[in-house]
C-alpha cells in the first residue's frame, strides 16, 4: 500500500520521473517530424547546399539515448520504430491533401503541391535512414553503458558511429545514380559535418536523466 500511495502522489519521484520521459519521448518524435518538414527547404549555409532539416534531426540521437537511459532499450526501440511509421503517416497523408481538388476561393493548390507532396524515394530513404541508424545507436550506446561506461561519453560515442550510418543511407538511396557520385559525396560531407556538430553539442542532455541501464531491457 505504501508503494501504491506514493505512486499516486503528485509530488513522488516516480510521477516526476514519468512526466520526464513523456517530456522526452514527445520531443524526440517532434524534433523527427520538425526535420522532415524542414528539409523540404534547401539552404546556403557558408557556400554550402544544405537542407535545414539537418540542423534538428541530429538532436534525435540525443532524445534516443535520453528515452534509452529513462527508459530502457525495448523502449527506445519502441520509439524509434513508433517515429518512423508516423513519419511514413504524415507523407502518406500529405500526398492525399496534395492531390484533393482545391476550393475553388484557395489559390495555392501548386505552391501546396510543389513543396508538401512528397517525393517518395527521398521520403523512404529518410526514413529508412533514421530508423538503421537509431537502431544502430540504441544497440551501441546500450552496451557502452550498460558496461559501466559514463552517459555523456556512451552518448558521444554512439553518436559518432551512428550518424555516419545515418548519412551514408540517406545519401545513396536518396541520390544514387541520380545524380553523379562526386556530387553525393559532397552532400555527404556537408551533411556529416553540420550533423556531427549539433550532435556534439546536444550530448549534454543525456544527463537530464538519472535512470541506469538494465542489460538485457
């Protein structure tokens, strides 16, 4: 009964730590939809062809080591898989919005259609992108830190394998045999640089959690 009763106090450690991990879970699958949309917009970042998704998709990696500390490894799994199906939902629904017949008193059916309907190999590339690589840094940062390892440093580290992968996938399904390989390459590298940047920059948040690691969870 004690247990009980202090679950259901609004001020016990268990409400506050729940109330973090939906805090964190939501934003992970906001800052994912946040960077699809986004990318639909090519900028000119230091001479460089950028899309702006690039700079909030790498603080997902982040989020997922964050759930994956709170939570668990079955659950950050969870929400990797769960982000890349709304993901897949939200281009699906875009595209039938795109080809509904306007109002005739809207006049922005094109501009609607021009930046929103989605082009499916850069949408499945995307998303089979985020999806190989998160699940490659959950399995990752799970065994640094499941082995005693810091959450900052089993962050980084996941990290810096994870977003390659990220990068590499995205780049060749998305522009392979469209376009020529050197200039792949250099989205490649633009792309890396600026998501290895930001993801350095974001492992702090790794520390908003003060749950441990159960191997095997």
């Amino acid at each position: 009964m004690d247990n009980i009763s202090s679950l259901n106090s609004p001020n016990s450690a268990a409400v506050k730590y729940s109330v973090i991990a939906v805090a964190v879970v939501s934003a992970y699958t906001s800052c994912q939809m946040l960077a699809d949309i986004a990318s639909l917009k090519v900028g000119s970042v230091a001479g460089l062809a950028v899309d702006m998704g690039t700079f909030i998709y790498p603080v997902t990696f982040t989020l997922r080591d964050l759930v994956h500390r709170l939570l668990g490894r079955s659950a950050a799994r969870a929400v990797v898989i769960s982000s890349a199906l709304i993901n897949l939902f939200m281009a699906a629904y875009l595209q039938i919005c795109a080809v509904v017949p306007p109002d005739a008193s809207w006049q922005l059916q094109s501009q609607f259609s021009a930046i929103l309907a989605p082009v499916w190999r850069l949408v499945i590339a995307s998303i089979a992108a985020e999806t190989i690589s998160e699940l490659t840094d959950t399995e990752i940062y799970h065994k640094l830190a499941s082995g005693g390892k810091a959450p900052w440093k089993s962050s980084l580290a996941s990290n810096c394998i994870s977003v390659p992968i990220d990068n590499l996938v995205f780049a060749v399904g998305a522009f392979a045999f469209t376009m020529p390989w050197s200039v792949v390459w250099e989205i490649f590298l633009s792309n890396l640089i600026i998501k290895a940047v930001v993801s350095a920059v974001s492992v702090p948040l790794v520390n908003l959690g003060h749950g441990k690691i159960i191997p095997g969870k």
